[in-house]
C-alpha cells in the first residue's frame, strides 16, 4: 500500500514535539535513512513555531518523498481539512 492510499486512515493528532518525534519512530522500519532525516527536520523546524507534525502530516512527507505526491497537491489535500 502506498503512503498516498494511507491517508483515508485516521490518524491522532499531536500536541508536543515528543509525540510527533513518536508517531514517525512507527514508520521508522520502512524509511530509508535519509527520509527520516528528512521528516526530522521537518519536524524540528515546524515545532520551532510550535506547530507539530501528526500522523497525517507524517504520512503525506512520507508520500512526498517518494514521489507520490507533490506539494501543490498536498496544498490542495490541506484546503479541504
């Protein structure tokens, strides 16, 4: 299954940089060392504004890493949340 066909799933939200930093340790498995570095950084950029990345999020860095999604697509996914 293909992160894309994951984001029908629901997902928990996060409230703090420990709990994103968590929800992504799930994924840690399929990820190649680079795309967690990725996602890390990310993460670590977004909670510097106190914003925090849940699963959701999570998954469509994920999908946009390896092509399946591109970021005007994932604007579009955010307009309808």
């Amino acid at each position: 299954m293909s992160y894309l066909e994951r984001l029908d799933n629901t997902y928990r939200n996060s409230c703090s940089k420990r709990e994103s930093l968590t929800i992504l340790e799930q994924y840690i498995d399929e990820l190649t060392r680079e795309e967690y570095e990725v996602i890390v950084d990310s993460l670590n950029n977004h909670a510097l504004e106190e914003i925090y990345l849940n699963e959701r999020d999570i998954v469509l860095g994920i999908a946009q890493l390896r092509g399946e999604i591109t970021v005007d697509e994932i604007v579009e996914i955010a307009k309808t949340i």
